[in-house]
C-alpha cells in the first residue's frame, strides 16, 4: 500500500514524474470508489444469469464433503486412488449413484476419467 499516491506525504506526491497524457483521474479512482473490480467485467462465480438455487446447492455440497467422518474420507481416499480416481470423484459417484465403485466397475470408471479430460 505504501506506493499508493495517496499514502504519500504530501512533498513526494508532487516529485513523481506522471506519464505523458496520464491526468489524476486515470490514476486515482473517484470520491467513494472502493477501489474494487469494474462491474462491468465482473463475472460472478454462480454464473452469468440469475441465482437461482446456487448457495441452496453450494451449501448442500459443502455438508456433503465435511459431514464425512476422518477414517471413512482415508478409507475411501485409498480406495479411489487404487481405481484411478480422485477423492472428489469417487465421493461424488457415492452421493449421485447410491453405489461404492469396484475394480470390476471398468466401464463407469472409465466414462469419469474420460469426463475429467473435458473439463
């Protein structure tokens, strides 16, 4: 923050060379600006569109990874690591299918492997 114009002592802010055709306006912004991202450009990250249900969701989903117990997260951790598969996957598979996946599931592992590629 301490290169700032504005947190300079009032002696410096006058020493430093301005770029030609560079005025204060385009430096600093305006009266109760809170110097945040333009909104204009600014995507937020439900999307562009509405709300909707997406804090409904995104809570939902948190609960669903944190209520997990520590012994049963490395056990199953371990488990996806030796069919190919991350943590958040085969959790996943667990929450939407209602099924643990096993080394014969061939097929279904192969569709979320190829279904990461896309992403």
């Amino acid at each position: 923050m301490g290169e700032l114009r504005i947190n300079r002592p009032r002696f410096l802010r006058s020493r430093v060379a301005r770029p030609p055709g560079l005025t204060a306006g385009d430096i600093l912004p305006g009266l109760g600006h809170n110097g945040g991202p333009p909104l204009e450009e600014h995507v937020p990250e439900w999307g562009v569109g509405g709300i909707g249900s997406y804090f409904v969701w995104r809570t939902a989903s948190e609960a669903a990874f944190k209520k997990v117990p520590v012994e049963t997260v490395i056990r199953r951790a371990k488990k996806a690591e030796s069919l190919g598969l991350t943590y958040r996957e085969y959790q996943l598979e667990i929450l939407e299918r209602g099924r643990f996946l096993q080394a014969e599931d061939t097929q279904r592992i192969a569709e979320i492997v190829a279904r990461r590629g896309r992403r």
